[in-house]
C-alpha cells in the first residue's frame, strides 16, 4: 500500500499532523509526504524518526521534497521503549518568554537568568525544555543564558525551539542552541511528559 500526502503550501504543523494521521490508518505501507520547504522536510523526517520508521527523502528541487516513510513488515522495529537516564527525570520544561513573571522587564530578564541557572545545576535535569514565543529569545546565540542551556544540553537535555517563533522573530539562522521542531513536536512532548513546569 502506498498512499500519498500532499502537504505543500501547508504551515506547521499540518504537514506532520496529515502524516501522522495516515501513519495511524495503516498497518504496513509506505506513506509519502510532499512538502515544499526545509523546515516542514525537517519536521516530517522528525516525525519518523521519533517513531522509529525507515524514510528517505527525495529532493526535486528547493520547492519540493518527497519523505518516503515506511511502516509494517518492512521497517526497523524498535521493541525497546525510551529509556531516560537516571540524571534526567520525566519533566519537560516550557518557556514562552525571555523574562520571568509580570511587572519590571529588567527584573524578569534577571529572574529568568537565575532559574536556567538553577535548573542547570540541579539534578536529575529535565528530560527536555521547551521554547515558544519570546522565549526563542533564550535559544539564539547572544542568548544571557546560552552557555547554561549548552551545558544542559551536554548531560542530555532536549532543547528543542518553535520553528514558526524563530521565524516570526527572524532568529531561524541565529539559533545558538538545540534543534528546531514544530507544535505537533512541542504538543506531544508536553503531554508525553508526566509532569510539566510553564515559565512565562
């Protein structure tokens, strides 16, 4: 079974939604993506790897990417669930802002500086930190906060920033830190998450 999904002219994050959404219908084929630009090529190739599904991707030209996503008989099955190591816990922490709190930027600017700090040398670390918003602001590379984020990143923090944030604020080639993703991404490590810290 092959089934095609044609997701060009789509924003984030309908392109993975539509695949995943076709991925659940079947159980063995091969799914193929359409989409028209790096980021959503990125996402989608994301997407399958995070299910553990084979996939290729074929570049037409710089508007067009097939993602050849294979589930059923043929893929690499991963038995084996995601183990997080012992000095991270289950926690996924989400900053929707480069201060901290209402009332006096500076003083918020201050605050959020403390707190990745502090998350930074308090153990076990979050499994992952989410940034959305103005809080892309921290992921970029004059980000106050850069070389804590780099160190949380080293014992195995998932730092992941909203693409369409990046874009919005035009930090998308800025990025200092961590992967891009999407707002399926962001949802599903959210609610995968048994417990969750929102800064803002």
């Amino acid at each position: 079974m092959k089934i095609e999904v044609d997701a060009r002219k789509m924003e984030c994050p309908k392109p993975v939604i539509m695949t995943k959404k076709e991925l659940d219908k079947i159980g063995s084929g091969t799914i193929v993506t359409i989409v028209d630009n790096e980021v959503a090529k990125e996402n989608v190739s994301k997407l399958a790897g995070s299910l553990g599904l084979p996939y290729s991707v074929d570049k037409i030209n710089d508007n067009e990417f097939y993602i050849n996503i294979i589930k059923g008989e043929e893929e690499t099955l991963n038995e084996n669930p995601q183990v997080v190591p012992e000095r991270l816990k289950d926690l996924v922490v989400a900053i929707s802002s480069d201060t901290m709190g209402k009332g006096e930027e500076e003083l918020g600017k201050i605050l959020i500086k403390s707190f990745i700090y502090t998350v930074s040398e308090s153990s076990p670390y979050p499994s992952c930190m989410v940034f959305y918003n103005r809080g892309v602001f921290l992921t970029i590379e004059d980000s106050p906060v850069l070389e804590d984020l780099k160190k949380l990143a080293d014992k195995g923090v998932e730092i992941i920033s909203c693409g369409t944030c990046l874009d919005y604020y035009h930090l998308k080639e800025k990025l200092g830190i961590g992967n891009i993703s999407n707002m399926y991404t962001i949802y599903e490590k959210l609610s995968d998450s048994k417990n969750n810290i929102t800064i803002g």
